[in-house]
C-alpha cells in the first residue's frame, strides 16, 4: 500500500513539474501510444497481404517512398575532389570552434539517434576533446565536397498515426526519418553561415516565402487568396 502510494506521489509530482512544450508533447506521446498496436501483415493494392516482414517494410517503402532504388550495403559511395586552396578558406569561414560548439548544444540532448548511434548528448559531454577533431572533418567535408558514406544513411521508424480504427493498410503509419547527428551539425553550420553572412549582404526578395523565418506555405496560399480576393473585388 505504501509503494502504490508513493508512485502515486511521485508521479503526479512528475506531471505537476512539466511546465514546457516539448516535455508535456513528450509524456502526450508516451501516454497516447497503444501497445496493442504492432507493425505486421498489411494489405497491398492487389487486395492481398504481406507474407512476410521483407514484404510488409517493402510495401511501406514503395507507399511512402516512391520511385526510391534500394541499395546494398556499402553501395553508396562518393566521389571526393581535391580541395583547393579557395575552398579550404571558404570552409574555415563557416567552421570555426565557437559555431561548432553553438550547434552541438542547440540539439535537444536525447534526441533519437541515426544508424551510427550518435545522439547528442555525447556530444555535449565530450565537446572539449570532439570539437578540434570534428573541426577537421566538417572542414575537410565542405572543402572537399565529400558526404561519409554513413552519414547518407538513414534510420527510417513507422509509427501509427493516431485515432484510426484500423491499421491494415502502410498509409495508417507515417515514417520518421533519423539521420546522423553530425551531419545535422553541419546543415547547421552551413545554415547559419548563410543567414548571418550571405543573406545579411543579399537579402531574399520579400515575396519569396520558402527559408524565410515567419513565412511558410500558408502565408503563400494566404497571399495568393488575398491577391484572387482583391481582383474579384
């Protein structure tokens, strides 16, 4: 009776310290999901099913990745230039140890893994001894125009989409794409760069929506509505 009461207390304890966004979307998710929901024989188009976990992620694969060409491993290669002496210089503008470490940190710190099993509060725990090192590689990457071949690999999770009443089907699941944090690293870097140096001197144009903060699709749509609105009018 005691322990039943003190995991009560401590839990409502828990859920009473959750005053964030993203903690309380994760206990949400933690809460909302179904055990009793597993991934297993789906319907194909044909009106059969799949006999087999070969065929069930191969159906999901075509479903929510089409036209994709699966390859074998170690398959994926590619093809690194000599860097030159301009593109060396070029890469120690955009990775220098102070951005290096911003990015690292800017990462929640248990965030799902890719296959190489990086998350990033490894990273944030060994910053001091990474950062010279991982300097090196985001330089010689963009100075070479070289991607390692297991940061082009990606771990892809289905997970049902919530509230259906059946999950026979690959459209009941949505795929999660989890790629390697240290290329995440570098789109960052890459990012800032751009944002802080380039577009600071050359602006985007005002109507262009698309890597722009506060503009997406919807502000787009809302401008073109307006625009068919006014000319009705």
């Amino acid at each position: 009776m005691e322990i039943q009461r003190a995991s009560e207390e401590t839990w409502r304890t828990f859920c009473s310290s959750i005053n964030d966004l993203p903690r309380a979307a994760r206990l949400h998710r933690a809460l909302s999901r179904d055990p009793k929901i597993r991934l297993g024989s789906l319907a194909t188009p044909s009106g059969g099913r799949t006999q087999s976990d070969g065929e069930t992620l191969d159906l999901l694969l075509a479903t929510h990745f089409p036209n994709s060409i699966g390859l074998e491993s170690g398959a994926v290669r590619a093809a690194a230039c000599r860097a030159k002496r301009l593109e060396w210089r070029m890469a120690a503008r955009i990775i220098t140890y102070q951005r290096v470490g911003w990015a690292i940190n800017s990462f929640a710190p248990y965030k799902s893994p890719g296959v190489d099993g990086i998350f990033p509060d490894l990273l944030q725990e060994g910053w001091e001894i990474l950062i010279p090192y991982l300097v090196r590689i985001f330089c010689g990457c963009l100075a070479s125009g070289y991607v390692s071949a297991i940061w082009c690999q990606v771990k892809v999770l289905f997970i049902p989409k919530p509230g259906r009443y059946s999950y026979c089907g690959p459209k009941y699941f949505r795929p999660i794409s989890l790629t390697s944090f240290l290329l995440k690293t570098t789109e960052r870097l890459v990012d800032r760069f751009l944002r802080d140096e380039i577009l600071a001197l050359q602006p985007l144009y005002p109507n262009q929506h698309a890597y722009q903060a506060g503009k997406s699709v919807e502000t787009t749509l809302h401008q073109l509505v307006a625009r068919v609105e006014k000319a009705l009018d």
